[in-house]
C-alpha cells in the first residue's frame, strides 16, 4: 500500500495507514448508521459501492493555493494555514506532470489560487486567480512567468476566467474577454463511450474522467429502470435535470433519447452547454431528433422563492452544489399537485444529504435506493446516487 508522505497534516484526506477495503466499509457503515437511526432498513436498501479499482490516480483536476515563501500545496481549513505538497497521489498520472511543472513556478505575490486540469488528449490548463492588482503587475511585468506557462498550457487568469493571449503587434500579454471553450471533460453514455464536454479551465467539472464515467452510467441504469417499469406517462414524460452545468449527465439522458428540460442558473455554464450542443449534438444521439423537441434549456435560479418555469410532474434529477438542495426545497413547486413522482439526487456531501432527506421525508418522499460512487477516496467524503419515490405513486 503506498502511502502518503504529507498524511499526517494534509486536509484532504482522512483514510491513509488502512486498506482500501477498510476505507469502503467505514464508508458504508457511516451511511448504514445514519439511515438505521432513521427506522430505515438498510438491507432491503442494498447500499452498493462503485469505484476505481483502487484509491489513488483518481483526480484530472486539482485546486491549489500559493503562499510567499512557502509554495504550492492545499490549505488547512480551520488554521488557513497552507501545507506545501511535493507529490499528490490522488493525481493521475499526466496530472502529476503538470502539477511538476507548476512547482517550478514562484509568484513574486503573497497568495494566489490555482486550479489544474488536464483534457483527454493530455493539454494542460490552468486558471489563475489573484488579486487585480497583482494581475495587473503580472501582465505588465512579469513576462517571463507567462512565456513559461503559456508554454506549456493553456492559462485563464481573474474571477471571469478570461484566455491570457499574446499581442503578436504589441509583444506583449492581455486578457481575453471573450469565452474560449475547449474539450476540457468528457462524459458517457450507457454503453461507456466517451461523450465530450466543452468548458473553461476553470469551470466546474468532477474530479476525474475515469470515476466520473462510472458515475454517469449508473445515474442511466436508474432512469432507464424508473421509465420503463412504470407508466406509459412517465415514459414519456421529460426529465427535469436541476443544476446540469456544463452537461455531465444532460448529454447522457439525449443519447439515450430522453426528453430533458435543462435547468441551471450559472450563465457561463449554460453557454458552455450550447456550445457543446451546437458544435457536437449529433455525435451524442443514434438518431438525428429534432433538438428542439428532445431539449428544452431553461436559465432559472433555484435558490430563489419563484415559481418554476416548468412542469412538475414525472422525474426530477438533481445535482445541487456541495451546500444541498436549500431553499429550493422551500419553493412553491411542493405545492403543486401532481408533484414528482421520482426524484433522483447526485450529492458530493453527505452531511448536506442528510438535511435534504429529512425535508424531503416531510414531503412525503420516501427513499428506495442508494449508493456510493467513490470520487473522493481517501477523504470521508462520498458521492451519493439515492432515489426518493412520493409515497403516494404506485410501485410497479
């Protein structure tokens, strides 16, 4: 078993100095604990727990922090206090490489954030985020710095992720506003072919190709069992998909020809999403459907206390960011009736979960299944496939 040598005061991980079976059955007590606690029986629930076939190369993407005098690495939470890494073993491969790389960069400012990707064909991108003073000196004075990492990578800099360019006239550096949408992911259909996904560097993704797939291709054996062992209606009807950023699971439901109403409030994710549509939908579909009658992408705001543009009726799937469904689950869209049939929730924090489930308990929805799919090995955290049914429909 390797083992860490930054385990003992790096924050990300809690598991090293056991096996990896060890690791996935504490996982799956924690979760069997909490649910016994709420009269639930686990066994008829049949937690299953999906992953890699071992706990490290599992991450394509990185966040960072640099500190002055100290260098790169990841921050204590409660402390702030940063704890160098000269190797991550959570990094695949070509990430590592990277990563390799970026230490033999030294910032000449206090602080500065980093996040680190590479694509399916191995580019490297980096979004570096600094305080605009800084990144203006950076573009006016420290050429050498950009000329090493433009190199090397393609490089986003600032809040809005602009593309750093070189002025061929001027020799010199500036920030690009407009969007430069690159295969930056990819995602899967039912059968695991590789389906890619356009984005910035640093726009929101999973953690890694490999376990991301495996993610995918189960939240696609679950909707094609809900849809067709039941009503002809809910057959038919569209999935609603709250919060699809850049089309992780919105590309897997069109290639297996549902009919998807997209809902995401993130405007730069939305337009990566068309992009991704517009320039690569038919490799997603074994037929050329209409676009217009297979998906319908609506820009809402989940989080605020306003109607919802769409029909409420049949599955609803969610992947909410790490803080949970919140006040979403106190919008007007509970009192409708028909409500929900089936709601399918994908969370990365189990703690937010937990929340979630008691409000949707008080909403009459009942739990009927659950899994562990593990993007964060090594760490307590887990990613969560569960399925709320409204105790009220019938089980066929």
């Amino acid at each position: 078993m390797n083992l860490c040598s930054h385990y003992q005061e790096c924050p990300g991980c809690d598991y090293w100095g056991i096996s990896y079976q060890e690791e996935k059955k504490l996982k799956i007590e924690n979760l069997k604990n909490f649910l016994s606690h709420k009269f639930l029986n686990t066994e008829s629930l049949n937690i299953q727990f999906h992953s890699l076939a071992g706990p490290t190369q599992i991450r394509d993407r990185v966040d960072l922090q640099w500190r002055k005098n100290i260098g790169w690495g990841y921050v204590h939470g409660p402390s702030s206090k940063l704890i160098p890494i000269l190797k991550c073993l959570l990094m695949t491969e070509p990430l590592s490489q990277f990563y390799e790389f970026i230490k033999t960069i030294n910032l000449p400012y206090e602080k500065a954030s980093i996040r680190l990707r590479v694509s399916p064909k191995n580019e490297w991108g980096l979004w570096l985020d600094l305080p605009n003073n800084d990144i203006k000196d950076l573009l006016e004075n420290q050429s050498p710095i950009l000329d090493k990492l433009l190199s090397k990578s393609i490089v986003e800099i600032g809040q809005k992720r602009k593309r750093l360019i070189k002025n061929p006239d001027l020799i010199k550096y500036k920030l690009d506003k407009n969007p430069h949408w690159h295969n930056w992911f990819v995602t899967s259909n039912l059968q695991g072919k590789d389906l890619p996904l356009y984005s910035l560097v640093g726009g929101f993704t999973q953690v890694g190709f490999e376990i991301n797939k495996i993610l995918v291709i189960e939240v696609l054996k679950l909707i094609k069992k809900l849809k067709f062992k039941n009503n002809f209606e809910l057959a038919e009807s569209p999935i609603v998909e709250l919060g699809a950023g850049i089309g992780n699971f919105t590309f897997g439901f069109l290639s297996e020809g549902y009919k998807v109403i997209a809902i995401e409030n993130d405007p730069q994710a939305l337009d990566a999403l068309k992009f991704s549509l517009e320039n690569h939908y038919y490799k997603f579909t074994t037929e050329k459907l209409k676009l217009s009658d297979q998906l319908k992408i609506v820009g809402w705001n989940f989080l605020k206390n306003e109607p919802p543009p769409f029909a409420t009726s049949g599955i609803l799937f969610v992947d909410p960011p790490r803080s949970g469904l919140g006040k979403f689950l106190e919008n007007p869209i509970w009192k409708s009736d028909p409500s929900f049939e089936y709601i399918i929730y994908v969370s990365c924090s189990l703690e937010s979960w937990k929340l979630d489930f008691e409000k949707l308990s008080e909403k009459n929805y009942d739990l009927k299944n659950i899994s562990i799919v593990d993007q964060f090995s090594r760490s307590k955290n887990v990613e969560l496939i569960s399925v709320f049914q409204k105790s009220t429909a019938a089980i066929k």
